[in-house]
C-alpha cells in the first residue's frame, strides 16, 4: 500500500528506498555476527541456527535489492519530468 503511493513523488521515493537499504544492512551485520554473538550458543541445533541465519541473510538481500530498485526509479522519474 506504501509501495503503490511513492510512484507519484520522486522526492518520496528516496528516503524509502534509503530506509530500506539501512534496514537491509542492518540485518546483515546481525546475520553475520549471529556466530559469534553468546546469545546465538543457545543450544537450539545447528540446523536451526543455519536456517535463521540464511533466512536473515535472504531477507537482508531482498530489502537492499528493493532499495536500489526504488532508488534507480527515483533516479529515472527525476530526470524525465522538465
């Protein structure tokens, strides 16, 4: 619903795509200290671990793609209008 009002407003569409940027790589720091943080030794099985770990690292590419798609929209709405 978000999505749908931001193609009216170049303007509008960069702070959300920077914000998701920020929140994708936000998460990817989390999945990649997730090892070594003490939290993430609770004994929950490997196979657990790794799935919220790869499922953290998936999300985090999915915002940061989304990002610079809105961002490169952004970009190509701004330089159309005179």
């Amino acid at each position: 619903m978000i999505l749908r009002n931001l193609p009216n407003s170049p303007a509008r569409i960069i702070p959300a795509a920077m914000a998701l940027i920020a929140s994708g790589l936000g998460i990817l720091v989390g999945a990649i200290v997730w090892l070594t943080h003490p939290v993430s030794a609770v004994p929950a099985g490997a196979t657990w671990n790794g799935f919220l770990r790869g499922a953290a690292f998936g999300f985090a590419i999915v915002l940061e793609a989304t990002g610079v798609v809105l961002a490169a929209v952004a970009a190509a709405a701004r330089d159309q209008k005179p």
